[in-house]
C-alpha cells in the first residue's frame, strides 16, 4: 500500500518534470482577430477620467486596425471631450487615431498597447485658447487608459494559456490578426 502510494508521486512528479521541460522548450503562437482584440477592449468601456481640472475625458466604442507586415497595433476610440468653464460645462465630441507596440506581462497573462502615438484627433469647437491643454488631456488619458487596460488576456482555464505564462518573442500581423510569439527566455550559453 505504501509502496504504490511512493509509486504515485513518483510517477505524478515525473509527469509534472516532463510536462515542465516540454513547455519550457516550446514556443506558443497565438492569433487575435481585430474583432477579438476590440471586443476585450469594448468590455472595459466606457471609460471617463478628469485631467488637468477642467477636462473630463470619456472614451468608448474602440476601433482595431491590424496592417499586415506590421509589429504595432493601429485603430482609435471615440471621445467625449467636457471642458468645464466654471458655470458651465462644454460637451465636444470626436475621435482619435492611435498606434502601439504591444507589450506582454506574464504575471496575468495580458497583452497592453504601448507608447501610444496619437496619429489624428477630430474634435471640433475646442476654443483656441484650450487646443494645447485639451491635446495635452487626450494624450494623458489614452496612455493611462492603455496602460491600465490590456488589450487582450490569456485564458487561466485554458492549459496552453497557462503554460504560456514566458516571455514575449516576436509580435507581426498577418492576414489582419495579431501573430504573437511566446517562449521561453533565451540564456546566454543557449543555442
């Protein structure tokens, strides 16, 4: 009785060895989809913060565009841009276009638009005087909301996605998915 129950955790220990060194040497490929991408983002909007005293940012309805050949992640959301005089406030909207690398942390298994570039804002009547310090907002607001926010995240149910829980390898789009490459982190007397 013993001895099968020594045999148990033997064999469950080796299992868990082999299923460890298998993963370790292997790389994950995962595709997403423009729609998957948006709809991870969708779910976290909208999404409203206030930013230098007067200006109120919301963002929703995100939009993904994944150009072939390229590593970073283009689209934009809709804004909701509220500047508040005091008396009153000054509701404008419009949208902006952006672009980011893409970023993975392992800790949680997400994956996070970074160094967001603003490529085009569309908002019309910001008075002239406030142009600077509204640009100023939108750029804070972006880079939090995708700081904060990730644009996809692994499934914890999914063994594969566990077991991917390495480092970030290569990042391309193609055929309009985003083509990320997880594995394991290379040493340096690695071949």
């Amino acid at each position: 009785m013993m001895r099968s129950f020594v045999l148990g955790i033997v064999a469950v220990g080796l299992l868990g060895a082999g299923a460890f060194l298998y993963v370790s040497q292997k790389d994950f490929v995962f595709r997403f989809s423009e729609g998957d991408l948006r709809e991870r983002v969708d779910d976290r909007l909208p999404w409203t913060k206030r930013y230098l005293f007067v200006f109120e940012v919301s963002v929703d309805n995100p939009r993904i565009d994944l150009v072939d050949g390229s590593d970073r992640v283009a689209g934009g959301v809709d804004l909701l841009l509220n500047i508040d005089f005091g008396d009153s406030d000054v509701p404008l909207a419009g949208a902006v276009d952006v672009a980011g690398g893409v970023e993975y942390q392992s800790e949680n298994g997400e994956f996070f638009l970074i160094n967001p570039e603003i490529e085009n804002i569309r908002i019309q009547g910001v008075p002239d005087r406030f142009s600077n310090q509204a640009n100023a907002a939108i750029s804070l607001a972006l880079t939090e909301f995708y700081r904060t926010r990730p644009i996809y995240s692994l499934d914890e149910t999914d063994a594969s996605h566990l077991a991917a829980r390495l480092v970030l390898k290569d990042v391309v789009v193609e055929d309009e998915h985003l083509v990320v490459t997880l594995g394991r982190k290379e040493r340096p007397n690695d071949s």
